[in-house]
C-alpha cells in the first residue's frame, strides 16, 4: 500500500498570508493531482502533475511535483476566505490497466478575514 | 445539471440493518468508484467499476456489495450495519482511467449507524 503523508494537517491563518502544503511518499508516482474539498461537497480536481521537476500555476496557487516523482507541494500566495477548505494531494502509480488514485489525508485549510 | 448523483444525501439508521446508495452519472464515462470518507476524512478507495466489470476491488468486508447495472449507475448495498460502518460514501466517476484521469466525484452520502 502507498502512503502519502500530509503536512500540516491543520493550518489557520490570516487573510493575505502566504502558505505551503506538503505532500510527501516513500513511493514513486507516474502522477499526482491535487484536490479541493469544501464542506458538504465532494472534492474537485486543482491540478495534475506528470513530470518530476514540474510547477504548474493556478492564479495564486502553484504546484510542484519533486524531481524524483515521490512529493509535492501547493503554495498559495495571499491567500483569501474563498480558499478555506480540505486540500487533498492524491497519487497514481502504474498497476496494470487499473491506475488506482490513493489519497493522502488531507490538510484542512482556514483562511480568516 | 448534476453531473455525479448520489442518493440519498443522509441516512440514518440501526446497527443490523440493511441500507443502500445509489449513484448516477451523466458525463458518459466509463469507470465508477466508491469511496469512503471517515470521521479523520480519510478518502479511502473501496470498489471500481469499468463498463460494468468489477477492476478495483480493495480489502472491504464482503457485508458491502456493488452492484453495476449500466455504466452510468453504481450502488453500493450494505448488509448487517456496523457502527463502524459510520462515514461519508463518495461515488466518483472518470472518463480517462489512466494515469492523468480526472475524478468527477458526487456530494456525498452521509451514513449515520446507531
């Protein structure tokens, strides 16, 4: 079994502050995605991560997979209220036909006016 | 319109009972999961359905039963609750199963066991 660990798992901060989460594995992941989930709903998709070394930006948001392929991280830059939520980072390897996404635990993020 | 439909959003119910989820999807994809989400929120994979054939199948005692009926529905049916059984259910769905696939996932059903 994969295990992606989380860090931290619980962060609060204030508005216009920046932040990074972390994501971390002793495993090797052909890719990685990062979610977003808010109270009451179902998480939706941020980002996908394929190559190691790659930063892709989402408005105030970057997200970097390690070079090695085994971590990755999400930066928010001035981060707002609308941004509160559960981040999860969650990772595919190759088994077969069948790439099976594994999540990490999450970090619950709340961003405070 | 909805993309991923679960049903129903709440349950409440006893230890013993037998109690079931639905899930639709209208997106056109062909692979369904179920996922569960505990009290730590932990999002664990449980079954995977691609056009109807069972592909992801993980360590899940057999009283939880998934049944594909077309690609576009999975239920999920639960014999003999347990407390432990106590969780969010989320019903996802992929068009692109490989390694960059995106999951569309649905709002959750919220199962209570007492």
């Amino acid at each position: 079994t994969q295990l992606l660990e989380q860090s931290p798992q619980f962060l609060s901060i204030q508005e216009g502050e920046n932040l990074t989460v972390y994501c971390n594995s002793s495993s090797v992941f052909s890719s990685l995605q990062w979610y977003r989930q808010e109270p009451g709903e179902g998480p939706v998709l941020l980002v996908t991560v394929v190559t190691g070394g790659e930063v892709k930006k989402l408005k105030r948001l970057t997200f970097q997979f390690g070079d090695a392929r085994k971590d990755s991280s999400l930066h928010i830059t001035a981060a707002q209220p609308g941004d509160t939520g559960l981040y999860l980072c969650a990772g595919r390897n190759s088994g077969g036909s069948n790439y099976k996404l594994t999540f990490g635990k999450g970090t619950l993020l709340t961003v405070n006016p | 319109d909805t993309a991923v439909s679960q049903t129903p959003k709440y349950l409440v119910t006893q230890m013993g009972n037998d109690k079931s989820i639905k899930c639709e999807q209208n997106l056109g994809h062909d692979t369904m999961y179920w996922y569960k989400q505990d009290s730590k929120k932990f999002l664990k994979i449980m079954f995977s359905y691609n056009n109807k054939e069972l592909i992801i199948n993980e360590t899940v005692p057999n009283r939880f039963s998934p049944k594909s009926p077309d690609k576009a529905h999975l239920n999920l049916h639960i014999n003999s609750l347990e407390l432990g059984d106590s969780a969010v259910y989320f019903c996802a769905s992929t068009r692109d199963r490989g390694h960059t696939g995106e999951l569309f996932f649905g709002e959750g059903s919220r199962l209570t066991v007492l």
